[in-house]
C-alpha cells in the first residue's frame, strides 16, 4: 500500500504540480506545435512571442504543459521556445537508456534548427541539469540561464535520503517502459564534477526552494562552482518553487534576464565606505 501511494506522489512531483485547466493549451497545441527529427529522435516543440530567444527545459516526468504559469508571462517579452524532451511529453522515446548528454545534445540541435546563436535558459530540476551541461558543452549557445532545483549527483549527498529510497521503490513498481526509463534516469544519473562547472562562461541565476528536494548545501556548491553566478533560495517553497510562488519566480527570472549582471562584494562595499570615511576626516 505505501508503494502504491508513492506512485501518484511522484508523478505529481515530477510533472511540476500542474493546476487548472489554462485556456491555451499549452503542450498540446496544434496551432503552433512542431515536430523535428534531430538526433534520430522526433522532438516537439512549441513557440510564443517575439523578441530575444528564451528556451525553457522541463523537469522528470514533465513536459511543455507545465510551464502554463510561465509562458505567457514571458512571451510578453521574448520568444518563448518550449520543447519536449525525449521520452517525455509527444517527443519521441528510442530504444536504450536515456541520458541527460543526449538530451543537452537535443537542445543543442534544436537551435540549430531553428537558426538560433544563442539564447537564455531556464532549466528546471533535471531541465536544469541540462542547461547546466549546455553551459559548459555548448557555452557560446547560452547567453544566460536560470537553473532551478538541479543536482550534479543521483545520491544523499546531493538528494534527501528519503527521495532516493523513493526513487527507487518506484523503478521496482512500475512496468511502462518509458517511465521505467524516467525513473531510471533519476536513479543512476548525472555523474557532472563540480569543476566541470568552472567552464560555464555565461551569468547563471541558482535557485531552489528552502524545502528544496535537493540539499541547500549541493545547490551552494553548485552556485559557488560556477565563475560568474548568484544564488536564489525562495522562502516556503518546494522543489516546484515555480508552481508554489510563481509571480515571485517569474519576476525573479526576468529581473535577473534584463538587469545588468553583478557580482557585489560586501566587503569591497565596506572598503569604499573606509576609504571615503578617510577621506573625509583630511
């Protein structure tokens, strides 16, 4: 019986926690949504708005239609493209394990495709791994990117021990071979060193949830990793943190795309503030 609880758990954990029904249907959108075989895998896609590219990555298990509370907010402002990863939402599912390199790779061509240099990224959960490996696989297709609730590591010193057993009772019940893949992928992957991340060249925006399902201690790490990055942890929120607050997560996001970017010191301030204070005194 507590296997067979976990099941819907995990999949509304997994989706991004969907809500009502939205008027445009995102994900399931005949009037814009595409089809392109890239990497012998048929890849779907849609596209809103108009303006500087903004590519969003979903998480396990979900797909176009849960960014519903984001993109129209943000094709506003940019043209939003939302894909499918494979084995997910309508993209196509090939044999073999799924691996998130392959999926960095099916970004990567999606660009491509679509005549694109470069773009911003939001990538969520393992969406954000993905664009975290975009970032130093593919540095010159990244502009800048937000990454939320992503992790380097399958294990407890990156995930709360209780999700990893969770993990992994669901690999052991379920039977539909691309959810097995899903699952699996969460089990066993990534393996990214965190000094792979020293290579990203682009501003990244860390963010979890301060009842994140990864540890604040890995997303730190993640965030102190990379060379020119700052760090979000948004209050009473989950590893959905885009679902639980999400005028809070998008003006976040957009602040963070338009604004110039900066590191500040506090202890460079604190010098200023000494050195004026001395020379006022003369």
């Amino acid at each position: 019986m507590k296997n067979l609880l976990l099941l819907p758990l995990l999949l509304f954990v997994c989706s991004g926690a969907l809500t009502a029904q939205e008027k445009i249907p995102y994900g399931n959108n005949p009037a814009v949504g595409r089809h392109v075989e890239l990497n012998g895998v048929d890849i779907y896609y849609e596209i809103y708005g108009e303006g500087q590219p903004l590519l969003l990555i979903h998480g396990n298990g979900g797909s176009i239609a849960g960014r519903a509370k984001q993109i129209p907010v943000y094709a506003q402002k940019y043209k939003v493209i939302a894909l499918d990863s494979r084995c997910h939402g309508h993209s196509g599912c090939p044999a073999g394990d799924l691996t998130y390199e392959q999926m960095a790779a099916d970004v990567n061509a999606l660009l491509d495709h679509l005549h694109i240099d470069s773009c911003y990224i939001w990538g969520h959960s393992d969406g954000g791994i993905i664009a975290l490996i975009m970032g130093f696989q593919y540095p010159q297709k990244v502009k800048r990117m937000v990454v939320s609730g992503a992790n380097l590591t399958p294990d407890t010193t990156a995930v709360f021990p209780a999700l990893v057993e969770m993990v992994g009772d669901m690999y052991a019940m379920i039977s539909d071979t691309v959810m097995k893949k899903q699952i699996k992928l969460l089990a066993d992957q990534p393996h990214i060193p965190f000094e792979a991340l020293h290579r990203i060249q682009a501003p990244v925006l860390v963010m979890a949830g301060d009842r994140d399902a990864i540890r604040e201690e890995h997303t730190v790490r993640i965030y102190q990793s990379i060379p020119n990055a700052q760090l979000c942890i948004l209050p009473g929120t989950t590893h959905f943190v885009s679902s639980d607050r999400p005028a809070l997560f998008n003006s976040l996001l957009l602040d963070f795309f338009e604004k110039p970017f900066a590191m500040p010191s506090t202890v460079e301030m604190m010098k200023q503030m000494a050195e004026r204070m001395k020379q006022q005194k003369h």
